[in-house]
C-alpha cells in the first residue's frame, strides 16, 4: 500500500506540474499529458480504494 501512496503522489505531481503549464502557459502539449496522466491517476486511486476497503474487512 505504501508503494501505491507513492506512485499516486508522483503521477499527481506530473498532472500538477502539466496541468499548471496548460493554464498558466496555454501548453497544448501540456494539457494533453495531463488529460492522460489524469486517466492514470484514476485508476490509481480505484486501485487505493479496492486496497483501503481490504484493508478495513482486517
């Protein structure tokens, strides 16, 4: 679980950083990687959820 914690922590601050450039820079390119980092860290945080509801069935 710990390991989860920290790729969810690393794909959202790639998403940050991305997102941020999009908004802030208009970075069409950065938009899109943060439009498929975001799809990622969706299935992440499903994963952390199916692990959390596991953990608390303990």
């Amino acid at each position: 679980m710990n390991e989860l914690l920290t790729q969810i922590q690393d794909v959202y601050a790639a998403f940050s950083t991305d997102a941020a450039l999009q908004i802030e820079k208009n970075n069409k390119a950065a938009g899109t990687r943060a439009r498929k980092t975001s799809l990622e860290l969706e299935k992440l945080m499903k994963e952390f959820r199916k692990l959390s509801l596991e953990e608390s069935k303990k």
